[in-house]
C-alpha cells in the first residue's frame, strides 16, 4: 500500500511540474492566439487589444498560472480561446477516440508479439528464427509515418478500407451491427499502422526474456524430469520471462499514445492528435496544456498498472 | 462517444418544406427548378469553432454560419453586387447619411419563430456593444462613430452614418440577423459570447439561413438540415433548399481533403492547390466529378520591405538594410528583376496571374487596367541601382554607397510550400542583380509575430486577400494608421508624402458615392502604390475547385465561398 502511495505522490508532482515548464514554453513561443487576425485588414487593432484583455493575455505570467490552477481545481482546465469553452470538456470527447485506438492497437500487438515472440524464443537459432529477426528489425526500421502513408495509399488505389475519419457520413441510419462494422472498418488503417510500429519492438523484448529463461539451468532439469514442454512453457518459464515484460507494458502505453498522436493526424483519426496540432499551431495555450497533461496521465498511469501488476507478480518486490 | 452513437436511434425522416403561404414575401431565384432530397457532404481544413456569429473568428466557423445565418442585404458572388436579401429593398438618402431598409414581411426563422425588425435591432445592438467586442463592429463604425439603428415600424429599419460612407449597402452583408427570443436572455446576462457554443443543443439555435443545425459530432462532422421555412422558392413555387442534408467533415489538411474527394466521401472540394488540381485531373472522367479553374482569386501574394521606425536594438542590421530598402530606385530594381512569369509557371503550374498590382484581375469593378506592368529586365534593375549609387565589385556582388555587400533575408511561412517556392525563386533572380539573398521559413506564428510585433525582419513573402472586392475592404492595408499597414506599423502620421497623398485619396473615395469619381481616386491610389512599391505583387493563384458531377446548379465563383454561396439552389440530380 505504502508502496503505491509513494508512487501515487510522486505523480503528482510530476503532474504539477509538467503544467508549470509547459507554461513556460509555451510563453517562450512567440506570437499569441490573437495575431492571426491582424492579417484580416476589416478588425481594427483595438478589438484585438480588447479581446485579449477578454481573455486575460494582458496579465503577467504568475497571475495567470495562478487563474490556470484554479480552474483545473474547479476541473475546467483553462478555457479554450478558439472553442470559447473550458478546455476539460473538449478534451473528454476527443480522448475517448483515442484510447478506443491506442487501446485496440496496444491488445493486437501485445497478442501478436507474445505469439511470434515465444515461437521466436522456442525456434532460437533455427533459419525461420532468423527469418523472423531480420523481418521485424526491417519494420523496426520503418518510419511509422511511411508506414501509414502506404497503407492510406493502398486504401485510396484500391478503395477498400475508408480513406479516413471514424464513421461514415451515413453512420447514423445504420443498424447497431453495420455500425460496430462500419466503425471497425475506419479503425482498420490507423490500428494496422500503430500495431506495425509496435510489434517490431515488443517481439524483441518477449523473444529475449523468454529465450533467456528458456535457456536456464532449471528449464534443463525440469526437461530431464519429463515436464511436458507446453506445462513448462505456461506454467514455468512464461512468469519468470514476465517481469521486464510488465514493466515494458507501462512504457509501450505511453509510446504508443504519441505514436498514435501521429498516427491520427495523417489518417483524421478524430483523437487527440488533430486536435492537439490544431491547438499548437493556433496558439490555443490551455488545450495545449490540457492536451500534455493527459498524455503525462496516460504515461503516469501505464506505469503504475505496470507497477502494480510487478507488484502482484514477483513476490520479491511485495517483500522489499 | 462511439458507444452513445452505437445505440442512438437512427435517423429520422428528413424535415419536409413548409407549405408556401401568400402572406409570406418570399425571394423567387432565377436557377433552373431542382429536385428535393438527398445530401451533399464538404469537407472542412479546420473544426468550426463556435456558432456564435457575433463572436467567430475562425474561417470554418464563418463557412458554416454563413448557411445557417441570412444578412439583411447580400453581396451575390457572381455579379459582386449587393442585392436584396431578408431586406426587400432599401433607399439612400442623398447626402447618403441615411439607409431605410423595408424587410420581407412573415419570415421566420428555422425554429418557426417569426422576425421582425425588432429582430434587426437586437442584432445590431449586439454587434455594436463593446464590451462584446465582435470583429463587426469595426465595419459598422463609420467615421469613428457607430451606425445607429432606429425601428420606423414592424417591417422597415432606418440606419444613420455619422458620415457619408460609400457602398454602405455592402455593410450589411455577412451581418447575420440574431433570433431575439433565443439570445436576449445570455445577452442581458452577458453570456452572449458563449452563447451557441458547439455543445448548445440543435432546438436553442436558430437562424434565417437555409439549414438548420442538425448534429455535432466532436472532431469528426457537423450536420445541417434543410429549414423548412426557408425565405427563398424557384420559379415553380418550390420553397428552398433542396438538398434534405449538408454535412461538413473536418479533415485537416489539403492532401487528405483530395483523398476523400476522390474516394467519393465528399461531393466538393476547394481550396485546391494547382499541384493537387493537376493530380486530379486525370480521374475525373473516371470519378464523375468535375473540376474547375475560375481564374484569377482575390488573394495576392507580395513581397514586403521593413520599412518600420521602430527596430528592436538587437537587430542592428536591419536599421542599415532599411537605408537601401526605404530607396525608391532599390525596391523598383527589385521588382523589375523578379520573374513573375516563373513563380506562375513553377509554383501555380501556369493555373496563376502575374500581378503588378495588389487588385487582383479577378476585382473587375476596382482594377486599373491601365497600370503599366514593367517588363522583367535585369539591364535596366542594374541602371536604376546605378543611379542610386551601388556598385559591383569584381566578383559581380552588389556593393552600398559605403561599400558593404548587400545581403538580406526573406522571411517565409514554413508552412506555406508555395511561398516557401517564391522566395527560392526570387534568390535566384536577385543572384542576377549581385544581392544575396537568404530565404528563411519561419512557422507561421513566429512569422507574424515578426512582422506584426517585433519589426525583426528584412523582408517577407505574405498574401492578403480580400472577402470582398471594394477598395474600403482593404482600408488598413493603404491607412498610414491602419492596422494592416505592414510595411510601418503603428504610424501616427504619415512617414513619407506618397502615404500622405495615398491616406488623402483613400479618405476621399470612403465619402465620395458615385462610383466613376470613387474608380478614378483608387486609381489614383494604385498608381501610386505601383510606382513606390511598399508591396512588390508577385501572384494571385487561381480559384480551383471541383465537385460531383451529380450535383445540379453547381455555379463555383471567386469570391468566398466560392462553392457553396448558392447552396440553397444546389440539388442532386
């Protein structure tokens, strides 16, 4: 428990100190939310003046970091200038389709990585081994983006998949199963890509662990003593192989959400990523906040499930 | 999201026409009779930020507002005239101080509430309150003080101009009449700015356009439906819109906008670059879709000289620069060396116009045909910097008066290939004149915070562009106190007679209102902006669109929006 706590803590005040240098930064970019509108020559500069002091751009950086933290307390966020709304609201919409895309894409490619990746360790050292290696150190290789550029291509030569977006324009007429259908067909490209990105490295990771408990003297023993080789493989060598696993879990979820951030923006997945570029681009400074804070919750959270799954797994550490 | 969409109800039966009654004084248009039914789907580059008219500043927002919201008169697209819209008709008075403006009587709004004046006056009451601080009120304030608005009875509105204004009736366009008996309430609370936020629900906003709100989905699309009560009908009585449904995908970038446009997930598309219009082309038999070039936009491109008093101390350089760029004879050399021919053929693919003029010979009304266009000659750029005391030296570089080199940079949008592309271009043709020139990409923010706020600069390549074709849309560019006055921000008093003899003229034409003696005064204007050069006009890139074959009195014009302006006639065929 204390355990946790501590973690828990921690947290926080990596929450706290994200929210302050992004503050800052964002102060360091130069121009402000406003400065677009000065190329329209029918708003007279003082509209502008006025609307920034609408919005408090006028006050100094303290005051506003100030203002800022309280209205995260009361849950807003900040206000968005380009939404005329508090930031929280907008997010929660948006988030959702994301994790619906990072959660999706992080169960297929741990699936198929703990697959290939056992198969992988069990075959060390045969030619469909090294067959294996040398494809996922190619895709290892391969820019998520020129991935995702190809698969769109692919998409718009052949239509076959949805060049884009989540539902189809008409989404709301269909039936509850065309829907579930129509939805997974739009989430086909941006998943296939992410899992791309991913596998690669997860595969190396379960191939090694695994190999590395495979080949330890008790696996040899237990082999001698006729311990049938699927019983070992689940029953024995799968929880040793386990730990550095769980704690690449927490990692591979935070990756995968700035991957995915990517991923969004090239295939208008409505997420986070459109979003979040909008907002940088515009200026808009407490999405962009909102925006980095979450993605800090997403990694903050990955690692403590990870930690909390280490934590049931290997009774060492319950003891330290 | 995706879970309340999966069990919402599906959708119900599109929302028929209301019957025509004889009280109602509806507009007949001219097109040819459509068909009801069926939907057209456009995609956006940006979410639409709000639907708040009296607060939107974003460019998606106004495309969707601008077919919910109806203006009292309207600037038609195609002829650049304004025309009668909820107002039947209007008189000027002859000192043109005062604008009576008879309404459509028995109109209603697309929540079925019936408009009147008081209408009318609620919304002009809004968007001139400053503490609202609307982008309108900047237009309705007219010689520094703001139009005032009387009701003379249910149908009829009297306007009264502090000074006399010419085309005031152009004022009026894009000024969307507010429903009263929504919005009284948030404005006397003084909520009005975040008022019909995209989260109010569809039933609490109302307007006079053709479509009514019908569903935001957050990221992904906004829906319309047809009004039903809609002000306008065809020669055979059918009341408009046809079209049942008008959705707007948000798709962020050009490229993936084409996409979706070719995989038939939209019906139209504009915006588009000569690159992607070219790429285009070749599926368009195939596709069923057409695409058009409109010819040159309103849009010009330009190269702008710091000629700001006001430098930043750091940038020393910049304070030497200025002696050579504040040289008449420098910046004509400049302009004469540019190969205006080349940034049309390599950047718009020949689908542009070379410009000497910052009207664009899309503005028929406005543009003096008779500007000279000085040919591109390097022998005579040379002859004019001659005179003004630069030399060569022996490697061929171009030497000041005190003999440093003259190096400067040109500021770029990172963003914008197509400027980036310009400038790379006007290195090479300022290589012939001995000048060595750095072209510098700068994310678009950092650049405006450059020319706008910090002054920290030597040149820059931008584009400003009109909504409209009248010289008072671009005021502040030519005002020496005008916002928009880029090359020297912030003057209070003119910094040379040619700006002083240009704030003359542009005075004179705001309160001159015959349009021939106005012509003559911009004229004027652009002579001499023509012979000082604060701009160097480079290109106006064409108006490319494209749309469905399917889709009936498709008529794309230059002026914005180019595609959907006349959607309430566009029909499926």
């Amino acid at each position: 428990m204390r355990f946790l706590l501590g973690r828990l803590m921690r947290s926080g005040f990596l929450l706290v100190g994200v929210s302050l240098l992004s503050f800052l930064l964002l102060q360091l970019a130069p121009g402000d939310f406003f400065d677009e509108m000065k190329l329209d020559p029918q708003i007279s500069p003082q509209t502008i003046a006025g609307l920034r002091t609408q919005f408090g751009l006028d006050r100094s950086l303290p005051v506003r970091y100030g203002l800022w933290l309280q209205s995260a307390a009361r849950g807003d966020f900040g206000y968005s200038f380009a939404y005329n709304s508090p930031v929280a609201p907008l997010l929660k919409t948006r988030v959702r389709n994301t994790a619906l895309l990072a959660g999706v894409s992080t169960l297929i490619a741990w699936l198929l990585a703990l697959v290939i990746g056992v198969w992988s360790a069990m075959r060390a050292g045969h030619w469909d081994d090294r067959l294996c290696t040398g494809v996922m150190s190619i895709s290892l290789a391969l820019p998520d983006v020129l991935v995702a550029l190809a698969l769109l291509l692919v998409a718009t030569r052949t239509g076959v998949f949805p060049v884009g977006g989540m539902v189809s324009t008409d989404f709301a007429d269909l039936t509850l199963w065309q829907k579930a259908r129509d939805i997974g067909a739009h989430m086909m490209l941006p998943v296939l890509a992410l899992v791309f990105g991913l596998v690669p490295t997860l595969v190396r990771h379960v191939r090694s662990s695994v190999a590395e408990a495979l080949s330890a003297p008790w696996v040899r023993a237990a082999r001698a003593h006729g311990i049938a080789p699927g019983r070992l493989l689940l029953r024995h060598v799968l929880p040793v192989a386990a730990n550095p696993l769980i704690s690449l879990f927490g990692v591979s979820l935070a990756t995968l959400l700035s991957v995915s951030l990517l991923i969004e923006i090239i295939m208008s997945w409505p997420g986070l990523g459109p979003f979040f570029l909008e907002a940088i681009m515009a200026r808009d400074v407490y999405v962009v906040i909102g925006t980095v804070l979450l993605s800090t919750v997403f990694l903050v959270a990955g690692n403590l499930i990870a930690d909390g799954l280490l934590f049931a797994a290997d009774p060492r550490i319950r003891r330290s | 999201m995706y879970v309340s969409l999966l069990v919402a109800p599906s959708a119900a039966v599109a929302q028929r026409p209301q019957p025509i009654t004889p009280a109602e004084d509806l507009l007949i248009t001219g097109n040819d009779p459509g068909k009801y039914g069926g939907r057209v789907v456009v995609a956006l580059r940006a979410e639409p930020k709000t639907l708040n008219p009296v607060t939107a500043l974003d460019q998606p927002s106004r495309e969707v507002m601008g077919r919910m919201m109806a203006d009292l008169l309207h600037i038609n697209a195609l002829s650049q005239q304004a025309e009668p819209a909820l107002a039947k008709s209007w008189k000027v008075s002859k000192d043109g101080l005062r604008y009576t403006l008879t309404l459509r009587r028995n109109l209603r709004f697309s929540d079925g509430h019936a408009m009147n004046a008081d209408d009318v006056l609620f919304t002009f009451q809004v968007l001139l309150d400053e503490k609202i601080n609307s982008p309108q009120r900047d237009l309705l304030t007219i010689g520094g003080k703001p139009i005032s608005v009387q009701k003379v009875d249910d149908a009829t509105v009297l306007f009264e101009l502090a000074s006399p204004y010419a085309a005031a009736e152009r004022l009026f366009d894009s000024m969307e009449i507010l429903p009263r008996h929504l919005l009284q309430d948030a404005y006397h609370a003084g909520t009005l700015a975040r008022a019909w936020n995209l989260t109010t629900p569809p039933s609490q906003i109302a307007g006079m356009g053709p479509f009514r709100l019908k569903e935001y989905v957050p990221g992904q699309k906004l829906t319309l439906e047809r009004n039903p009560y809609y002000w306008k009908m065809d020669r055979s009585r059918q009341r408009l819109p046809y079209l049942d449904e008008l959705v707007f995908l948000f798709v962020s970038s050009e490229d993936a906008q084409v996409l979706r446009f070719e995989a038939g997930e939209a019906d139209m598309i504009q915006r588009l670059s000569a690159d992607n219009y070219s790429a285009l082309q070749k599926d368009a038999v195939s596709r069923h879709f057409r695409l058009f070039d409109l010819g040159p936009s309103l849009d010009y491109n330009f190269l702008l000289f710091n000629l700001n008093s006001a430098i930043p101390k750091e940038a020393a350089d910049i304070v030497r620069h200025q002696e050579w760029f504040r040289n008449v004879n420098f910046r004509q050399a400049v302009s004469e060396a540019v190969d205006r021919a080349a940034i049309v053929r390599l950047v718009f693919h020949g689908r542009g116009t070379a410009l000497w003029s910052s009207v664009t010979p899309a503005n028929k009304l406005w543009l003096d045909a008779s500007l000279p266009h000085a040919p591109r000659s390097i022998e005579h750029a040379k002859q004019l910097l001659r005179k003004s005391g630069f030399s060569w030296n022996a490697e061929g570089a171009l030497l000041d008066k005190s003999g440093a080199p003259v190096e400067f940079s040109i500021l770029t949008s990172a963003s914008n290939a197509q400027r980036s592309q310009m400038a790379t271009l006007i290195q090479d043709d300022l290589k012939q004149l001995g000048m060595k020139v750095q072209a510098v990409p700068l994310e678009f923010k950092s650049m405006l915070d450059r020319v706008f706020q910090t002054h920290n600069y030597d040149t820059a390549i931008m584009a400003l562009g009109g909504g409209d074709v009248d010289p008072n849309s671009q005021i502040n560019v030519w005002m020496s106190n005008g916002g928009s006055h880029l090359w020297n921000l912030g003057e209070t008093k003119p910094a040379t007679d040619w700006e002083a003899q240009i704030d003359t003229l542009m005075n004179q034409q705001l309160t001159t209102l015959d349009y021939k003696r106005r012509k003559q005064l911009y004229d004027r204007v652009q002579e001499i902006a023509a012979q000082q050069l604060p701009f160097i006009n480079l290109a106006s890139p064409n108006v490319l669109v494209g749309a469905r074959e399917r889709i009936g009195n498709f008529q794309p014009a230059i002026l914005d929006h180019y595609t959907l302006w006349n959607v309430e006639q566009l029909y499926i065929k």
